[in-house]
C-alpha cells in the first residue's frame, strides 16, 4: 500500500504522521487490497480539512472529506468514516460469497 501525506498551508508534525500511519495500517484487516492511499490535510477558513482518497484494485476509489476546528478531532472523524467506509465494503464481498472484489465485479456484469 502506497502512502502519501500532504499538508497544504498547515505543517504536520511527526505525531500527526504517525497517527495517520498507524490508522492507514489497521484497513489491513479488511483483506481489500488497497493500492494507494493519499491523505491531505488542508487548513480552511473555518478549521482543517482532511481527505482520504483510497484506490482499491477491483473497485470505485473511497473519498472521504471530513472539516472541522481541530485538527485531531477532523483526522479521527475522517478515520472513522474510512473505517466503516471499507467495512462496509468488505462486509459487501463476504455477503456475496465471492472470494474477492474481482469476482464480485463479474458476478455484477
């Protein structure tokens, strides 16, 4: 899985990093073979912005935008939502009985 993470107009110090790391780490759980994942964090008029943009081979990429005041809490809402964002994914597969997203997208044709 591919990494990149990016602070436009705002400078994210190594705790920061580390935790968006640590949290990208744990998606592993749900066996989807993330490709790449690009994180921007972005300071706004009104607080920070967060994005997570994750490309999933066999699949539509997941974008989830999450703004607010303080910078921990728009990172761990932003997590939460990718979170349930790829369980829901993953729960998608399982449900289905196929053995992975690739199967799933032929089943659809």
């Amino acid at each position: 899985m591919n990494v990149n993470i990016t602070g436009r107009h705002i400078t994210l110090n190594e705790h920061t990093r580390n935790h968006i790391e640590v949290a990208l780490e744990s998606f592993i759980k749900y066996q989807l073979d993330i490709t790449t994942v690009n994180v921007i964090v972005s300071e706004i008029k009104n607080g920070v912005n967060v994005e997570f943009d994750m490309h999933i081979a066999h699949a539509n990429p997941v974008v989830i935008n999450q703004g607010d005041k303080d910078l921990d809490t728009a990172i761990d809402l932003a997590i939460e939502r990718a979170t349930k964002a790829l369980r829901r994914l993953h729960d998608r597969v399982i449900s289905h009985g196929h053995d992975s997203i690739k199967d799933l997208e032929l089943a659809e044709v």
